[in-house]
C-alpha cells in the first residue's frame, strides 16, 4: 500500500513495537506531528518541557525497560537540544532512536530558517545517522537504526528526515516486515576459555570487576553464579550497579575515585582480576600504570576496540557477557577462597565522618528512603555527590533499577530520565535524587511530570554550593571558591506549588521521614529540599592520577 513518509515512520515504529515517544514539536516536524495524531491510539506520545528533556527521558526509558527509547525533535535548535542527551546515551551505551526533521530538500545547503546539518553535529556522539532526503530510503533507514542501536555494544541513532519526505502528497509503496537481525556477536573459541577457565582455577586471590556490559546483554544471573561457584569478591562501576545485590557478602562495593576501601584495595591486591563488561574509564583505573598492579587481566568484552584502550591487559575475549559466561561457568572449578574474601573485608567498607552541627546527613537520607520503599523501586540520580553518595548507599537489588549517568556525568539527567522511567514502569516508584546545582538545569520538566500526574518522589540535596567541585576546590585549590556559591534563594515548595507540585523543606532526619511517608500518598510529583551542610563530601577519594596509596578518607 501507498503511505506518506509519516505514515511510514509510525508504521515501522509499530513494526519494532514502539509504543511510547517523546518529543517535542515544530515547523519542520509538523507532517509527523500531524500524522502521529492520527496514530494516538497506538503510539503515546510524552511531549515534555525542552528537547533535552526529552532526549533523558527517552533513555531513561530505555534503561528501565530494555527496550529501545525513541525521541522526535523539529529541525534547528529542537535538533540540537538533543544533543547533551544523545552523547549521554552514547557514552553509557544506551539504545536510542532520535528522528529528527529538517527543512525541505530544496532548503537544504541555504541557511534557510531553523535549518542545521544535524548529522554533522552528531557524527561523533552516535553510533551512525541518517540523512533522509527520498521516501523510497525512509523505512529501511529507520529499520536500520533499530538494529545497529541493539546489536554489538548498543547506543544511538540519528535520523534526520527532510520536510518533503513526510508531506502528505508524497506517497510510497510500504510493505510490513519484521525487524531487521541482529548481528550474531563473536563468540569465543573453546582453546580461549580453556585458557580463561585455568588462568582462573589456579588464582589465589583473583577479583570480578563488572561494568555495564553485564547489564546490557542481560547476564545478571551468569555473574552471580559464577561469584557463588568461583567464591570470589566482586566489585562494580557506575554502570554495573545492582548487577549483584548491595548485602550479597561476595559484593565489595563500588570500584574507583569514589569507591569503596574495600573494592580499591582488594584490586590493587589481587594476583588476577576478571574484568567483565568494563573499559577501565579514568574514573576506574585513574593511574592505568599501577592499576591492579600484582595482577594478571582478563577482559571481556563485545567491543575489540576497548581491548587495550586505557589498560594493558593480559588476556583477553571478545564476546556478548552473556554468552561468554555461559560457555565459561562448566569450565570453573568449584572453589572457596575464604581467606581472600575476610582479608577484602578488613578495610572499611565506606567513610564516614562526623561533621559538627549536621541535623541531616546524605546517608542518613538515602538509607531511610531504602529501608521506606520497596525493593521495586527505582532510583534515578543527577551528577555530583548526591550521585556517588546514591551510588554508595542505595540499596541495590536489580540493575535497571539505578539509572544514572557515569560516562558524560550529565548534569540535568535526573528528571528526564525519571520521567521516561516512570512511563516504562508504570507500576513501580520512582525516585529521584539530585543535587540543587543539577537540579535547576532541568526541574522545567516538574511541568511534564505534573501534566502526567507521574508521582515522581524528587529529593534535592540542598547544601547551597556546586558540591563535588566545592569539595575539590577545598582539598586541591586552596579554598578558592570560584563560582561554586552561587547565593541562589530559590523556595523549593512555592516553586513546587507554582508548577503544580508538593513540596517540602526538611532539616532533621525526623523531619524527612515525616515528608517522605507524606509524598508517598501523593498521586503526582514531589519534591523535598533537604538542608544539608556544605562541608559534607563524599569519600573515600582518590585523587586523578593517583592510587590507592593517595586515597583521602578525612
């Protein structure tokens, strides 16, 4: 049958059951717009408060759900505005589809208005684009950007559609089909995890360090078996989070400048260390030299191209986690390293310090918010310390329950993301921690939230300064404090109130629990500002370039 280019966009959307988008609409995008009015019964469309917005929320989405988060904008600057969101999803290999629709084909090349080469923007953040400009190319491109979203190491896909390719009179011949194949991942020969499997069997003090690879090829439950089966301790990124559950014994903590005594030290002491999923960032492995220094390496990983990247490594595989985990787990001895585990849990496992005259402490907050909600519920987090505090503290049960932002540490991601959360799991509790720097970069979107009627629970920790840069500059920069005070007044609950929220301002502990059991019966969103000091920080922390030798803990 003969569709429009719209036409088309939604049908192969329902083709890779597409459901919800979100987005925002313009001049350009006013064919698609008007057709997915057509479509509402079978295609939900979010529309939210700033593209960008709308670009975390797609990803949040994404991570919720496991399936691919889609995002449409308008040409110009609705372009644009998904970019921050776009790398984000990029960096954190996250499935993305973003449709963007430029000016007419004739416009193309003019300065016409609101006209942007989109795809040149966005060549170095994802994983491949699309120009658009003939219908006959429209549903196999879109086909296209489903699968190299999904298959290998996932991320995102631009495609920029012009005008004329969606005007209604345009038409072209459309034929259902079902979504393009996967690409079938490398898989490892069986001399190499005959190889693995002894190099394994014969450590004495070997490690598991994980990132999010383990959660985007699903093997959650392959890692756990082989913690129990091989009795080795294991530790995590920002992006392998709640892969291994937070009171699992084996669980060391989070690895890195902000990880756990525990992770650091059993790394810098362990004769081997399995790195599965993970690219030794520099947030990791911040003197690559001397990381995991006694040890032998065996990475693996579905990307060739992170073999080697950031650190030399000894042995490697490449392969879908899942799938190498399961060829592997037959090969591993039963074993027990009981000594190696209670030497791993002699050093403290986080640092605490007491600060005088704190009435409310970030911990404090995030353990009572755990021990409150269900173990369904989700977490979502901006960037700062809030973030590596969460990241510390949160109680951790299911991966797709921590949604944060490790590889571009995105300021402004929390809210969105929360919202494309909540619209992929409708049935769960979402809640929202930040940070008031991150904060008002993107608490616009509370109108989304509030039009939605999304009971998203948004805890602001409130300490007045931009908190991880005002902690490096009191320990790096002599306290020089530039541009970290921003002096802003903002009243959280009026400007709750004025977007159509609840909101609460808390100062004790009491106070907070009090306003948390409240926001727990509201049918729409909250916020409650806790007063926290300034001085708080987030340790233990390594400084850059440094190891585990320079680790601050006071």
């Amino acid at each position: 049958m003969k569709l429009s280019g719209s036409q088309i966009i939604m049908e192969v959307l329902l083709e890779h059951g597409v459901d919800t988008v979100f987005g925002y609409p313009g001049g350009a995008a006013l064919n698609v717009y008007d057709e997915l009015y057509k479509y509402q019964d079978k295609i939900h469309h979010v529309l939210t408060a700033h593209e960008q917005g709308a670009s975390h929320a797609a990803d949040g989405y994404a991570r919720a759900t496991g399936k691919t988060g889609v995002v449409f904008a308008t040409s110009g600057p609705g372009a644009t505005n998904l970019v921050t969101g776009i790398a984000t999803a990029m960096l954190d290999s996250i499935p993305m589809i973003a449709i963007t629709c430029n000016v007419s084909s004739n416009a193309i090349g003019r300065d016409a208005f609101q006209e942007v080469s989109i795809t040149g923007v966005t060549l170095p953040i994802t994983k491949h684009n699309y120009f658009v400009n003939k219908i006959e190319d429209l549903a196999d491109a879109i086909r296209n950007a489903f699968r190299i979203a999904n298959e290998g190491r996932k991320g995102p896909v631009l495609i920029d559609i012009t005008k004329d390719v969606t005007d209604p009179n345009n038409l072209y011949e459309y034929k259902k089909q079902k979504p393009f194949p996967l690409t079938k991942s490398p898989t490892a020969s069986d001399s190499q995890l005959q190889e693995i499997a002894q190099i394994m069997n014969e450590a004495k003090r070997p490690v598991i360090y994980y990132g999010g690879g383990v959660n985007a090829s699903h093997a959650q439950k392959e890692l756990n078996e082989l913690i129990e089966k091989y009795d080795c301790p294991a530790t995590y990124t920002l992006m392998g989070a709640g892969a291994v559950r937070y009171d699992n014994p084996k669980n060391l903590g989070l690895i890195g400048m902000h990880g756990s005594m525990q992770a650091n030290i059993a790394i810098d002491n362990a004769d081997l260390v399995i790195a599965l999923g993970t690219r030794f960032s520099d947030r990791v492995a911040l003197n690559p030299r001397k990381f995991a220094k006694h040890a032998g390496i065996i990475q693996i990983d579905i990307d060739e191209s992170e073999i080697n990247k950031n650190v030399l490594i000894n042995y490697q595989v490449i392969g879908d986690i899942k799938e190498v985990l399961s060829s592997l787990l037959p090969l591993i001895d039963k074993t027990k390293h009981k000594d190696w585990i209670d030497e791993c849990h002699k050093a403290h496992k986080w640092v605490d310090i007491e600060l005088q005259g704190a009435k409310l402490r970030p911990r404090d907050i995030i353990e009572a918010t755990c021990t409150i909600t269900d173990k369904e519920t989700i977490y979502v987090t901006d960037v700062g310390q809030h973030q590596m505090w969460a990241a510390q503290y949160v109680h951790h049960i299911k991966s797709e329950n921590f949604l944060t932002s490790g590889g571009l540490g995105t300021m402004g991601y929390g809210y969105g993301a929360a919202i494309g959360a909540q619209f992929g799991q409708p049935e769960k509790r979402v809640i929202h921690f930040t940070g008031d720097g991150s904060f008002h970069m993107n608490l616009n979107e509370c109108c989304t939230a509030v039009s939605n009627e999304l009971p998203i629970i948004t805890i602001i920790f409130d300490n007045k300064v931009l908190g991880m840069v005002y902690q490096w500059q009191t320990a790096f920069y002599g306290k020089r404090y530039s541009n970290t005070t921003p002096g802003r007044k903002t009243n959280y609950p009026k400007l709750a109130e004025g977007f159509g929220a609840t909101g609460f301002e808390v100062n004790t502990l009491d106070e907070f629990k009090e306003a948390f059991s409240k926001a727990l019966k509201i049918n729409g969103p909250v916020w409650i500002a806790c007063n926290i000091l300034k001085e708080e920080r987030v340790l233990p922390m390594i400084p850059n370039g440094g190891t585990v030798s320079d680790m601050i803990i006071k």
